[in-house]
C-alpha cells in the first residue's frame, strides 16, 4: 500500500462534502487509513453496514487520541468541526505540545461549512479527512524547514 498523502485525503473528504455516500466511500477511507500506518489500531476500520455516526466517532478516537468533535446541521448546511481538547486529563498536555493552541484555535482550513446539508456521519468524516490531512501538510511542511 502506498503512503496516504494529504491530497488523497483531501480528495476524499470533499467526494464526502459533495455527496459521496459514507457508506460507498468506506472502503476508500479504508485504504487512507492503511496508507497513514493507522489501521493496525482498534477501531479504525469501517464497514458499510456499520458506516454510522457512532463509528465514525470511533474512527476519530482511534486516529486522534484526546481530540474533540462536533457537528451542526440546519436545513441549509451541515458544519463538522474537529479540534484538540487541551483540557483532556490523559492527553492534553501531549496535544498543547503537539498542536498549540495558537496555530489551532479557531482554524479555518479545518473547519467545513457544507452545503447544500449531508449526513452527519460522512460530514464528520470528511472533518477526519481534512483534518488528518491538514496534520499531514504541517508535518511535512516542518520537515521541510528542518532539512533546509
């Protein structure tokens, strides 16, 4: 399997934003997963029949330890946020270091605004895509800088 790259995932999320079902895209999230090395931890896999709210929040809790969620939905829109919860008591201060509260609070790139409104479910894992790959990006943006 090659390695998931931020555009992969990215790609993905917005084939979720413009319709795609969550259920249609799993094995597609499937195989994003195993290229980012994180399938081999419990609960990130997921199975169309199994392609809820309640598994994608898993999907989350497996993929990004100590983060936090949230999805609004109105006729017109559905907005999926994903952030890092600094007050976490078995990860915050691991998170504070890893993402700083300046560079996340209130970031825009991984905030989506989906419209016309989707299933909760697939808009908060396109919010997990997006923000895995906004992670990805910074990473190798900082690896970058380190090998100049």
């Amino acid at each position: 399997m090659n390695a998931t790259t931020a555009e992969t995932l990215a790609d993905l999320a917005a084939s979720l934003q413009e319709g795609l079902p969550l259920d249609v895209a799993c094995f597609r999230i499937n195989d994003a997963m195993e290229g980012l090395g994180l399938l081999g931890q419990p609960g990130l896999r997921i199975y169309p029949e199994k392609a809820t709210y309640e598994q994608v929040e898993k999907l989350i809790r497996a993929a990004l330890p100590g983060w936090g969620w949230r999805t609004a939905q109105s006729s017109a829109s559905t907005s999926p946020l994903l952030f890092p919860c600094y007050e976490d008591p078995k990860h915050g201060a691991r998170l504070e270091r890893q993402y700083p509260p300046e560079r996340w609070h209130r970031r825009q790139d991984v905030h989506l605004n989906i419209h016309p409104p989707i299933d909760s479910a697939a808009a908060l894992c396109a919010a997990l895509l997006v923000t895995l790959a906004t992670i990805l990006q910074d990473r190798q943006a900082a690896e970058a800088r380190a090998h100049v």
